[in-house]
C-alpha cells in the first residue's frame, strides 16, 4: 500500500484521503480530549491580503473556534497558509497542536 500511496500521494497511513480538506489535531488543555477538526478548502479559507501586496493575496486565513465534546472550554485558533496550502504559521488558545499519531494514540493506563 506504500508504493500505491507514493504513486498517488495520500495522508499517513490510516489517515482518510480527502482532497478538499485540510485536518487539524488539537487537544484541549482542560479536560484533555483529542479532537479531529476537517477544514475544507473551497469554504472555510479566506483570503489573506494583509500579507501579499496588490489584489492577488499571498495565501489563506483560518480562524477557527472549537469546542469539544467533554467540556465547554473554548478553543481559538488561527492558521496562516501559503497558495499550497502549506502551514506559515499557526496559534492555539485554550488548547494545543497535536499530530496524528498523538490523536490516534491510545491513553496512556487504559486497557
């Protein structure tokens, strides 16, 4: 399945291929729960003109707010994306980044 997925490009293993989205990890810093955020590139991006000169813009914002489902601990996040959708830089309040093995990671202590 490597090669297939050299071939064709693709995500992580396990991860699903969708080629209309982007996908956060994020655990909340509260209660703890690991939470999986699809953010779709045809709607939820908006263009970001305050970092490219003229009308053309220089890549995409996202502000996001995310709640969870254990806790009502408000999360705020802010991503900045290149024209290929490559992360320039990205803010969490209230929570924090994960990656997608700490998201599909068992905890730790249960059986």
């Amino acid at each position: 399945m490597e090669i297939l997925r050299r071939i064709f490009g693709g995500g992580k293993p396990g991860e699903r291929r969708d080629p209309n989205a982007i996908h956060f990890y994020v655990r909340c810093n509260k209660c703890g729960e690991k939470i999986r955020l699809r953010v779709d590139k045809r709607y939820d991006l908006m263009r970001d003109y305050d970092r490219g000169p003229g009308d053309v813009g220089s890549g995409y914002a996202l502000r996001r707010d995310i709640l969870g489902n254990k806790c009502f601990q408000m999360m705020h996040m802010q991503v900045f994306l290149d024209n290929s959708y490559r992360i320039l830089s990205q803010d969490i309040t209230g929570g924090e980044f994960i990656t997608y093995e700490e998201y599909t990671a068992e905890e730790e202590g249960s059986a």
